[in-house]
C-alpha cells in the first residue's frame, strides 16, 4: 500500500514536472515571438520614420523652389512693370513735346 502510494506520488510528480516544462517551454516560445514581433515593429517604425524625413526633404525642396520661382516671376513682373511705366513716361514726355512744338508754330 505504501508502496502504491509512492509510486502515485511519483507519477504525480513526474506530471507536474513535464507540466511545468511544457508551461516554461511554451513561455519561452511566446517570449521568443513577442521579440520578435518587437524587432520586427522596430524595424518597420525605424524605415517610416526614414521615409516621413526624406519626404520632408523633398516637400522643403519643393517649398524652396516654389518660393524662388515665385522671386524670380515677382522681380520679372516688376522689371516688366518699370519697362511699362517706363514707356509711358516717354509717351507723355514725346506728346508734350509734340505739343509745345504745335503750339509753337
């Protein structure tokens, strides 16, 4: 009897011990995965952040070619408006003198 005893508690026993291996072995499998799914985000995150600085990059080139385009049209506008305002000063200044000479006559 004691004997059947002992065996049963050692048969209990040996369960609980490949319980506990089998419950480590699948904590170590899941801790494994977790990592990995930590590396694997990690990475992901490290490439989008690239990606969101080197489009920056570009939308700051663009902001800047924009703004220089429209210094270059500004100042052509403005030189296009001294040539007009330009031309109108001779046309008033050739009418008067187109005038003085007729009243001079």
């Amino acid at each position: 009897m004691i004997k059947h005893k002992e065996d049963k508690h050692e048969k209990h026993d040996t369960e609980v011990a490949q319980l506990l291996r089998g419950a480590k072995t699948k904590a170590e499998r899941a801790e494994e995965n977790a990592n990995t799914q930590v590396r694997n985000l990690q990475t992901k995150l490290d490439d989008m952040s690239k990606r969101a600085l080197e489009a920056e990059d570009v939308l700051k080139g663009e902001k800047h070619q924009r703004e220089t385009d429209r210094i270059q049209f500004r100042a052509e506008a403005d030189k296009n408006s001294g040539r007009v305002k330009e031309n109108q000063m001779l046309r008033e200044r050739f009418q008067r003198a187109i005038e003085t000479i007729t009243t001079s006559y």
